[in-house]
C-alpha cells in the first residue's frame, strides 16, 4: 500500500455543495473503524469528511481503495498527472489487483482486516471533481472502478504496509464481473447471486432487477 489518504470537506459545484473527494496521503498512523450503517455513519477512516452519508460511507463502504497502477494509465489516457488519493481512494495500492479482487476476500494491512465488499460506482460528484468531458461513461467503460471495504477488525493504517490477501471465497465474482453487471452487462446480474457477502443493498437491487426481467 503506497499511502493512506483522507479528505477535509471542501465546496464543490455538486448536489451536497461540499465534499471530501479531495483526498490527500496522511503522514503518519491513521486510524480505522467500523463506522455504522449508512446514511447514520461516515468514513472508516478517522478524519475523512463524507458530506453525502445516503449514498457514501457506512459499513459496505468504509473504505475504498484504487491502484496505483490504474491512475498510471489513467494519466497517460488523460495526458496530466493523478497524485495519490485523487480518484477519492482512501488507499492507493501497489501490486494488488484490485478491481480483480474477489468480493469478500479478506486484505490484512498491519492490525486492520478488511474485507472487499463491492464496487465504486460513478457518480457526478466524482465527475464534476475530475472535471473532465463525459467522465461517468468514459470511466464505466474502462472498468477499473477500484473496490469497497468493510472494516472487520479496526486499527491503524500507516501509508507503505504491505497488504496480504486471505481468506478468498470459492465464488470467484470479482469486482470487474460485479462493475460489469451492475452497468453495462446486466446479462450478468444472476451470478451475483451467489455471492453472500455483498451489501444487503446491493443485493437486493439485484434481485429486483432480474425480477423486472
């Protein structure tokens, strides 16, 4: 993991009017817990500000982490320089694949476990943060959306632990085939299906969308 990163609120031309996508690495230990439901919690991270609690944070979402790997190729489609945190990932790794993560996989980090819960789906605030042309469509085709976290055992982080993944389910569905099923192949809805470990929430929009047909 290259660094940990929090947000202080900021205004930003979106819905809530502030946000905390603003995400910069923090020197030093930073602590982490479960925050509680959403809509009633924020961050899993201590100090990093959620403005919109409906649809951000709590505990399928407490943390969300990106590879540093997919900003590198992001700034070379985008031709500027994506410092660690701008994508509003609380974690910047290296050498995990994250958006090829298995929903519910376990990542030890020191004294903290966390477990991959679902993926980042994009909303405008992300758009209108990046400021670039039609970015909500351009991001989803790409399919790098980075993963959700739950906090299962709370601690600290500190920027540049190494990261162990464990305890990876016979499943198989991966945040890409989540990402994927989510928003542009909804042909791939009833393999989430199986996969308990996804938010309550997510679940059952699955459900009701394959009941729409």
């Amino acid at each position: 993991m290259l660094s940990v990163n929090v947000g202080e609120r900021r205004a930003i031309a979106a819905k809530s009017g502030t946000s905390g996508i603003d995400k910069r690495p923090v020197d030093g230990p930073v602590e982490v817990r479960a925050p509680g439901p959403k809509g009633v919690g924020g961050s899993g991270l201590v100090g990093d500000h959620i403005s919109d609690t409906a649809n951000h944070g709590g505990d399928d979402q407490a943390v969300y982490a990106y590879a540093r790997e997919d900003l590198d190729a992001w700034e070379r489609e985008l031709g500027r320089p994506l410092a660690n945190g701008t994508f509003g990932e609380n974690l910047t790794t290296a050498g995990i694949d994250v958006t090829g993560a298995v929903i519910g996989e376990h990542w030890v980090v020191g004294d903290v476990v966390l477990q991959v819960s679902c993926p980042r789906i994009p909303c405008v605030t992300f758009a209108v943060w990046l400021g670039e042309q039609k970015w909500v469509p351009r991001f989803t085709r790409a399919r790098v959306p980075g993963a959700y976290l739950r906090v299962l055992n709370p601690g600290t982080l500190t920027g540049g632990s190494p990261v162990r993944v464990v305890d990876v389910p016979a499943h198989g569905v991966t945040v890409a085939t989540a990402f994927a099923a989510f928003t542009t192949e909804p042909a791939l809805l009833p393999l989430l299906r199986d996969v308990p470990e996804l938010p309550r929430e997510d679940a059952e929009a699955v459900e009701q969308r394959l009941e729409r047909g």
